[in-house]
C-alpha cells in the first residue's frame, strides 16, 4: 500500500473525532439558531457559544468577555491592527511589528501605511528572535501597538514574550500576539506576559476551519471591522458560527489536557528528525533555535537544492511537507522570513518545514529519513551544484 | 489532459524521471544559464555531428538543473526536442515548442520555458564562437539578452560557481 505521511500539521490540522462529535448537535435539533435570537432555539445556541468562550478565555488566564470570535487567525490579525490603529489615531499613528510576521500582519500593516500610519519592522537574529531591546528603542511618543508573533509559523522560533510584554506595558502601548502556531502548544498566561490582544485558531489545533478568536484585554480601545447586527459585543457583528466555535473550544479542552504529554512526544520525533537530517544529509542545516522552537516544528535549509521539487519528490514517496522556495509561492519570491534571519535567496530557494501532529508515529519519521537523503541525492544529481557535497563526503 | 497539482502528467514525468541529464565530457558547446525571475539556473551541453546531408546537428545533448519542477521538466524536454535537429532547426525551438510538449504549464511557471530554450541557443552560440563560424543576428541579440540577465543571477550564487570551479580545477 501507498504510503502517506502528513507533516504539514502547521499548515492546518485534520479535524479531531472527538472534537467532530461535540461539533454536531449544534448543526440542527435544538442548538442551531441564531445567537442573538431571543426564543429557546437562539438561547441554546447562545449558551454553547458562552460556555466555549468560557473555556477558551480559561486557557489564557482572560476574562469570558474578553474573548471575540472570528473566522480565522487571518481575521483576527486585521482586527488587531486595524481595529486598534482606527481607534487610537488621537493617541498615535505608529505602529511596530517584527520582519518575521505572518502575511495577514505584513499586508495589514502595509495597507495601514497607505491610511496614514508608520510602521516599524524590528529585525530578528539569525535563530528569529526580536530583541527586546530593539524594541524599548524603537517605541516612541506615537507608538499605539507592538505586534510580535509568539511562535514563527515558518521556523517554529518561539519569542521571549514575557520580556517583550513587560517593555509594552512600562511605555504605554498596547501589545499585540500572533500565537495562532502556539495556542493549545504553549503555555500561555495573557497576565503574566503583559499581552493585551491575542490571536489564536481552531484549524492549526485539530478544531474546524471558520473558527478563531481575538483575545481583546477589557478597557482597550479597538474599532470592528465588520459592522451590523452588533454579534461579540459589537466588535464582530455576523451570525455565530456555533458548531464551529463548539469546536474550537472542545479542540483547546483536548489540547490543554493533553499538552504536557503530547509535547514530550513530539519534541522526541522533531528531535529525532532534526539529527537524521543534519548527520544524514550532507550540506543541510537547521533553521530556528534548536531547542526553543515549537514541539512540531523541523525547518532546514539544504545547499544546492530547489524547495518545490523537492515537495514535489517527496510528494511522490508519500510525504507532505512544505518549502519557503520563491517558485513555490504566487509572488516567485524566497519567505520573507528566511531572508530576515540572514539566509541568502538561494539558500531560502532550498527550505523544507515538516511538522508532525498528533497522529505522526515515530516509524513515519523513520520513512521520511529514509526517503528525503534519496530525493535529496537526486535532485543535487541533476544540479550543476552538487560538488561541495561530494567534497564533503569525501 | 490530466493534471497532478498545477502539472500536467507529462511535465510530472519528465520531473519524475528527467531524460539526458547530467554532463557531456569535453562538449562542442556550453549553455549556462539563469532565470532573473526566481534564480534557476540551468546548464546544457551538447556535442555536434553531421546528418545523412552533411548539415551539422546535435548529436548528443545533456542538462544539469538547480530549479523548480517545471524548470527540470522543461529541460529534459528541450533535451529531447534538440535531439538530432540541425543547428538550424534546433536555434528555432522556442519557449512555445516546449510549453506545447508539456501539453502546458502553470501561467506562474511560463518563465521556465524561456530558461531551456535559452540554454539551447546558448549552447549553440558557443559552438559556432568557439568555432569561429557564422552567427546569424537574431542570435547575437538573443546572446546579448541572456548574457545581461546570467549576470544579475550570477550575483547570486557566486558562493557556490566558485565551489564548482574550483572543484574541476583539480
């Protein structure tokens, strides 16, 4: 039989059956209606929704009410920056986020910049740390909102938040994380890092697509983005999407319950992994900080190879992994990511991530170490760079 | 015609399974290289012999690619395409001939076509230059194209052309 093997996980998540299961009364019977309905059908609805928010909240040490439903981290990040830069105009117009953002921030801080507002990028080292002493420099009078990643989605770098929190709160300004790649990973307290909005998704933690949150902290100031019914408060007015929601927070139950032990598991496969790779493949290096990086996150850079076909080959054995390669994107240019941490384009061109999840086995990592060195060698075979390798080798 | 992602079955195969690479041993003609737009670089060699009429011909021809699917599958193709056509017939094959033998390419992925028909005719000027034949105009502008744009991506691996340089030095 054909073998497949998903280590794609940060890309999305299959969806847990047990989160499935909670999912489905929520679909028809009782508890499908609408939230804002005052008959039984809408409070049923309602209720699920108020108690998932409860759960969700829970995990992060937040309020309920400080907790919007979205449809997506993507949604919520434009909420963030958006919301919070419309609102605040009076205080400021300067905004500060990091080099190694997901799109959704790089593009919303873009379009923030045609309406008026400055945006400053805080470089990262070579392992994707933000310093926080780059950004007590770079805050100033009209800084409204610091927005940094909590886990990069590419490299799997988690920050020093807590640090970067304490320097928001000491000057003022709010503090914006990206943690859709760490919630229900990490540990994660909204109080103790000084975090005042949060962005995290059901789809990358084995809930369904069309759920996600804003963590907004009670007395910031923020502007919604969509208008109408006044839905979450007012900051997100469009009819409920109850099931989802339902899974979202049956997925972070799961997660919160089973993270201790399911971290030790797959910091156990990423690690095996990282050293197959790095003493099997000659002229491959690791990319991100070997030990403070995401459980399920193996990112690497290999000399004179191209990330597509790469996927591609891999594809062709069974594995699904995924590349920072400029001819794998729309734009035909390297992850903007790898070049912040110093690789050169064509060291960039050569990227490959493959993140395990909760149904990767340890022998499916045995067979991807078996495969990649083979696709590795044969791709270089039809390279006209190949030589340092076998100079390496000897 | 059915497709595996954004590729055709044929540009999978020829990826799956690239026809003619690797290098050709004291080569009558060397064409190198690379795509400004993303930083493939291909190199091709060929050796010329003459046909039945006594027109010369590409006898024997080989590629060696650093790029994406397309990029490898478009240089196996002209590899084939080149394959016993005179010099003549072999300068005419253009991005169009290839893309048409792939049965088509993702429009993001048009760009590589160019890359191995640049080859080709690289490989050619350089035999005809070494030597000391005629060069139509056509392709002395053509030259000219490509030699501005190798230099942009030359920029960008000088690191590891040195390597290779080096390497067969020895």
């Amino acid at each position: 039989m054909a073998k497949k093997i998903y280590l794609d996980y940060a890309a999305t998540t299959p969806i847990d059956p047990r989160v499935l299961q909670t999912m489905l009364p929520y679909f028809k019977g009782e508890a499908f209606a609408n939230t804002m309905s005052l008959h039984n059908f809408g409070r049923k609805a309602n209720q699920a929704v108020e108690e998932s928010r409860e759960a969700i909240a829970g995990m992060i040490g937040a309020k309920t009410g400080e907790i919007i439903f979205t449809s997506s981290a993507t949604e919520s990040n434009n909420l963030a920056l958006k919301g919070i830069g419309f609102a605040n105009k009076e205080r400021g117009n300067h905004l500060i986020i990091s080099q190694i953002e997901h799109d959704c921030i790089v593009e919303s801080a873009k379009w923030l910049e045609n309406q008026g507002f400055w945006v400053t990028r805080l470089p990262v080292d070579r392992y994707g740390f933000v310093s926080p002493k780059d950004l007590e420099k770079e805050i100033r009078e009209e800084t409204i909102l610091v927005s940094v990643m909590h886990a990069n989605n590419e490299i799997g770098t988690v920050q020093l938040i807590e640090e970067l929190g304490r320097i928001c709160r000491e000057k003022g300004v709010y503090f914006h994380t990206d943690a859709a790649q760490s919630f229900g990973k990490l540990k994660i307290d909204v109080n103790k890092a000084n975090i005042d909005l949060l962005t995290a998704s059901s789809h990358k933690i084995y809930g369904p697509k069309g759920a996600a949150m804003l963590f907004v902290r009670n007395g910031v100031k923020i502007e919604p983005l969509l208008h109408g019914g006044g839905h979450e408060g007012g900051l997100r007015s469009s009819t409920v999407n109850v099931p989802a929601i339902v899974g979202f927070a049956q997925a972070s139950k799961i997660c919160q319950k089973e993270m201790k032990e399911e971290n030790e598991r797959l910091i156990k496969l990423r690690d095996k992994l990282i050293k197959g790779v790095l003493t099997n493949i000659p002229g491959s290096y690791l990319n991100g900080h070997p030990q403070n990086r995401l459980p399920n996150n193996a990112n690497f850079y290999l000399d004179f190879i191209e990330g597509e076909s790469l996927i591609m080959q891999l594809d062709f054995g069974g594995i699904a992994a995924s590349t920072g390669s400029a001819c794998s994107s729309a734009k035909l240019e390297p992850s903007h990511v790898l070049l912040a941490i110093g690789l050169k384009p064509q060291q960039a061109h050569g990227s490959l991530r493959l993140s395990p999840g909760r149904w990767t086995k340890e022998s499916e990592i045995d067979y991807v170490l078996e495969v990649l060195p083979k696709v590795v060698e044969k791709l270089r075979r039809i390279s006209p760079f190949k030589k340092l390798d076998q100079q390496k080798s000897g | 015609m059915s497709r595996l992602g954004p590729y055709t079955e044929k540009a999978i195969a020829h990826f799956r399974d690239p026809h003619n690479y690797g290098r050709i041993k004291n080569p009558d003609g060397v064409g190198k290289v690379g795509n400004p737009v993303c930083g493939d670089v291909m190199h091709l060699y060929i050796k010329v012999g003459k046909n039945k009429k006594g027109k010369e011909i590409v006898a024997q021809v080989k590629f060696e690619t650093f790029g994406c699917t397309a990029a490898i599958a478009t240089s196996s193709v002209i590899t084939d395409l080149a394959k016993g056509k005179t010099l003549e017939e072999a300068v005419k094959l253009d991005r169009q001939d290839i893309v048409s033998s792939l049965g088509g390419l993702p429009p993001v992925k048009l760009h590589c076509s160019v890359l191995a028909a640049d080859a080709l005719l690289e490989a050619i000027y350089d035999y005809l230059g070494k030597n000391k034949k005629e060069i139509p105009k056509d392709l002395r502008l053509r030259h000219a194209r490509i030699e501005r744009e190798k230099k942009e991506v030359g920029k960008r691996y000088k690191d590891w052309v040195k390597i290779e340089e080096e390497f067969y030095k020895e």
